[in-house]
C-alpha cells in the first residue's frame, strides 16, 4: 500500500509528482521534512525573529491527499505541534521542531505573519556527506531524490543546500538511504552510477560490477525496501555530484523503469495510514453491560485504564481521550481497541523507539518539549525527560504500547461492563 501512497504524494514544492519544481524560480518558500522531529523552510528573504513567538504552539494539519490545490480543502487526519521556531543562514531559513509526524501522509499549514503557507511530504532521501580526512567539515540532511542534479535544482532556492551541494564538489564521501516503495510480485532492482559505489538493498550488500552497475531480484510482497548507497566525491572525477540512476523491473514489464521521485521514501517514515480491516460483529456474549460497574472497572488497579486515557477530568494523557467513545466509536470497534491493539493505532499516539547516544533505548509516544528537550511515556505511563541532541535515532514502531491481553485479564464480566461504560461515554 505504500506504493499507493507514493503515487498519491508528491514533495511540497509542485503541483504533480515528477515535474521539475517551479519555486526555485519564485519567492514561494521551500519546505520539506530535516528529520521526525524537525521541518526546514527556505526563504528568499531573511525572516523577522519577531515572528517565531507567533510560530510557536501552531498546528500543521496532515491530509492523506495530495498537495495540488483541488485537495486542500480536504479535513485533516490529524495535526503535528510546533514545539519550537528558530533560524539559520542568516535568517532565510526557518527551523520548526515539532511533534513525531505520524504517518507518510501530506503536511500543509498557513504560518502567521505573512510566512505563507507551506507544503510537504515524507518523501525524500537522507544524505549524509563527510570530508575524507574526517576532521573536515560534513553535512548531513534532506534531498529530494536520488538524482543529485534534478535535486540541486529543485533546491536551488535554499542557502543550506547550496552549501551541501559545493561541500558535494570536494573531496569526501556521500551516503544515500531511503525506501523505494515497491510493487507486489518479484522485481529486479539496478543501480547505475558513474564512479565506484557501496550498496546495501533490504539490508544485502550489492555486489558491484566494473562498470558501476548493480543488479538485484526482491520480492519485498508490496513493502518498501532499503537502499543504502556510498559514493566518493571530489577532484577524481573533476568536482562533479555523483551521477545516479535506479531502476526497478516487474514481473510482466517490458523494460526497467526509473523509480519514481514520489516512490523515494525517507527512512524514518511511519506507514501510511490505511483503512482498517473489515470490524468484526461484537461477540454475543459482551453485549449489554452495567455502565456504572464498568466505569470502576476503568478506574481500578485491574483494569489501569485511566493510567493513559482521560475521560471527564479523570485518567491520564498517555492515550487518546475517552471523555466521548461512545460518540466516535462503536462497541464493536471498543472491544476491537481492547482485543487487538495493535490492529488500528491513531496517528496522534503513534510509539517510537528512541535510541540516546550513550546507548539507552525508550520506547513510547514522544512529545517535543521546547526547543531541546523530548518527553517519552512509555507503557507504564512514566514519563523519561531527554535531550534532544543526546538522541541518536528515532523510528516509529508498528506495535501500539497498549498491552495485550487485557480483554483476558478483565474477563468476560468486566470486560462487558467496560464496554458498557465506554459505549456510555458521550462527552455530555
């Protein structure tokens, strides 16, 4: 379904998915995503710093759509927090540190003052470049694609980039990872580049022939794969950007293809949100209930369900508020919620897992607290406080931190008079 997704999406600065890119030409901000917890705008003018107060506390809705204009009107899944605003490069470019974005899906706000409205994706590759002694300097960040000069390009508009791209012309080395969205069925996958080159694809290494050709059959049954790739730079071969070219053939394709720039998909990318499977009927047993014994069940030492969820002015923020389940949600999908909880997680409450530098790893669902500062609430809702340059990596988890097993634990009895009370609960 990623593939879908891709296709779907296209990177915040063009109205399809593969046209060159018009803004560089413009005075229309660039944004794209710098990492989950970061977006970076580039602007042709330097931006006042008295409007990153303004900034601070908005919202960025995502829609599953796409960025043209004919789809912006549509209501949003859901909305990232910017946590914190700052600048670099003299001021022309923005810096947001936000919330975890959770789901590869399109990000679109209007920001205040008159800093225009701003549009994105998780498309894109990590780039890091290292001068080759490694004490010189090194620049790690966002590209838009595997082609570094169709990149380049469409970046032309952004201070930080430029400086990448001339850092690129040196001696050094450049590392390249994303996720090719891919097509069910078995497909070959070819990298070709214009120098020597390391490759890993689904975590294999890729054996390299002399001339700078690669060749791999995967059958990844619908999923993204990893490419990992590290290419020299420098004075060998005469300060130009690495040339680059992916290609993937399917079962029943007449010839390869070029991978597609909305079918490069940044590492850390969450899924895509996808509708849930077909909800089962509400076994017999559980209907009915006491709402009033549920409602002891949902505050007791048992059954611990207001260590994360709040309903009225009671329970806890780990979770998505119950105040009105009964409004939102069937019994059915309620004891779904319980049953499988893994089986659909709300975007908002997404868990990471988040890997420090010192070699400490918490899992949880992340909050960005100011300009430095994490806060992780792991499944004991226990909050960890961390440094935000301490961290090492950060990457959503595909298992909600609800335990399982719960609806056993309860039993059918309590369990009935859970959903009971839950069904009740109606925000009135």
């Amino acid at each position: 379904m990623r593939l879908l997704a891709a296709l779907l999406c296209c990177v915040g600065f063009g109205p399809t998915i593969d046209e060159p890119s018009p803004l560089a030409a413009r005075s229309e901000p660039i944004a794209w995503p710098a990492g989950p917890l970061e977006v970076r705008i580039a602007y042709p003018e330097p931006v006042d710093e008295s409007s990153l107060s303004a900034i601070e506390g908005q919202q960025i809705p995502y829609h599953a759509s796409g960025l043209d204009a004919e789809h912006a009107t549509d209501d949003p899944l859901g909305q990232v927090r910017i946590a914190a605003a700052s600048r670099s490069d003299e001021g022309r470019t923005l810096i947001l540190l936000t919330d975890p974005h959770p789901a590869e899906a399109t990000y679109r706000a209007a920001l205040p003052n008159g800093l225009g409205t701003i549009a994105y994706d998780l498309t894109g590759v990590e780039a890091v470049w290292t001068d080759e002694t490694g004490a010189g300097p090194s620049w790690s960040g966002w590209l838009s694609e595997l082609d570094l000069e169709a990149s380049r390009n469409r970046l032309a508009a952004s201070v930080e980039h430029e400086k990448a791209f001339t850092m690129m012309r040196q001696p050094g080395s450049l590392t390249l990872r994303t996720l090719l969205a891919m097509p069910e069925g078995e497909a070959t996958v070819t990298v070709q580049a214009d120098r020597p080159f390391e490759a890993e694809l689904m975590f294999v290494p890729l054996e390299v022939d002399a001339n700078h050709r690669a060749e791999e059959v995967v059958e990844p049954f619908g999923e993204p794969v990893e490419l990992f790739l590290t290419l020299p730079t420098g004075s060998d071969w005469d300060g130009r950007l690495p040339s680059l070219t992916v290609l993937v053939q399917s079962e029943g394709d007449d010839a390869p293809r070029l991978i597609a720039r909305s079918a490069q998909i940044l590492p850390w990318a969450p899924a895509p949100i996808e509708p849930p499977a077909e909800l089962p009927d509400l076994p017999e047993e559980l209907a009915g209930g006491d709402p009033t014994r549920g409602e002891s069940v949902f505050f007791s030492e048992q059954g611990k369900c207001a260590d994360c969820h709040r309903v009225g002015d009671r329970g806890g923020n780990v979770g998505p508020e119950l105040s009105d389940a009964g409004k939102r949600y069937s019994t059915a999908e309620l004891y779904r919620e319980i049953e499988a909880p893994s089986a659909v997680i709300a975007p908002d409450y997404l868990p990471y897992t988040v890997a420090m530098r010192d070699g400490r790893v918490f899992v949880g669902v992340v909050r960005a607290e100011g300009s430095d500062r994490l806060r992780v609430v792991g499944a004991d809702a226990k909050e960890v406080d961390l440094v935000r340059s301490e961290i090492e990596e950060i990457r959503p988890v595909s298992t909600s931190i609800m335990p399982v097993g719960l609806a056993g634990a309860l039993g059918q009895q309590d369990l009935r008079d859970l959903l009971a009370y839950l069904s009740a609960c109606r925000g009135e």
